[in-house]
C-alpha cells in the first residue's frame, strides 16, 4: 500500500469525486446501478449517513479523492439488526489494484467497534471477482447466493452474499 494515502471520513464537498467514481462503476456494469449518478441526485443518499452510525470513508492521494468505502443499514427499521452494517467500496479505476481498497477495509473493520457493528454484510455479484478475492482476503465468508436474480440490461448474474463477524 503506498504510505501516502490518506483515509478519512466524506465530507460534502467530496460528493463529486465520489460520483465520478460511482460511474465509472456503474459504467462497467459490476455494481447492479443501471443509471449514472449526479451530484444532486446522489445528495439524499450521502446526507444519510454519519460519522457515529454509517460512516462514509474517502482514500485520498495528492489531495485527490481516489476511493470510498462506506457502511449502510440492513434492513433499515428492524432494530434487531442495528449492528449488522453493508459494506460498501469504490475504487477510482485509474487506481485499482494498488491496495486502496485493502486499506479502505481494513480502515472500516477496524472503526466498526466505535460505531458499534459486530457484523459486516457485503452485497455484489458474482462477476466481480476481484471483489470476491478482497473479501476473502480479510475473512468474509459466502454467507448467501442468489442465483440469476440480477438483469444487467440483458446480461444475467447472480447476486452473493459475503459476512464478517467482528470480534
């Protein structure tokens, strides 16, 4: 991992860097998102999180937005599963490869004591392997496969399901 990298909490005025990155993933066809994000569409979803609960995390190199990992509710509303987090990554494709994603994990698992998770969810699809490789990486297990659910304009795959215990 190069040393330089920088891993802090989002602030609002990184949102767009965090959509150009978004697209890039959206554009590529590995996140299940058919439709380009914008600023203003995706400010709802980023003024949804926070610091104490569902942290939104930006690697930074040379003061340049380089990857984002984020944690969201599970079925939001049941608060049985207040401490079960999705984890979420994005890696600007100019920069995949180079360890930014291991150090966003490793930098999210690490603070889910503080926003008091004890169960890590990681939701894609079965084409993205390199995610996959990630996951296994730092301990996640396939916890749940659903085969052939996902449309991705005519290209069917299949939806994986990914746990962590913490602690």
């Amino acid at each position: 991992m190069n040393q330089n990298i920088n891993i802090r909490f989002a602030n609002f005025s990184d949102l767009a860097d965090i959509v150009v990155i978004f697209n890039q993933a959206v554009r590529a066809r590995i996140n299940g998102s058919l439709k380009e994000g914008t600023v203003e569409s995706r400010t709802n979803w980023f003024n949804s999180f926070s610091k104490n609960d569902y942290p939104i995390y930006v690697a930074e190199l040379d003061n340049q937005i380089i990857g984002y990992c984020y944690l969201s509710k599970y079925r939001q509303g049941r608060q049985a599963m207040n401490k079960v987090a999705e984890i979420s990554y994005y890696i600007n494709y100019n920069y995949h490869r180079k360890g930014i994603a291991s150090a966003l994990i490793e930098h999210t698992i690490n603070d889910c004591k503080r926003v008091n998770k004890n169960n890590l969810l990681a939701i894609l699809l079965d084409k993205n392997k390199p995610s996959i490789s990630i996951l296994e990486k730092f301990g996640f297990k396939k916890w749940g496969y659903y085969p052939d659910i996902v449309d991705l304009d005519g290209e069917i795959c299949s939806q994986l399901i990914y746990g962590l215990k913490i602690g």
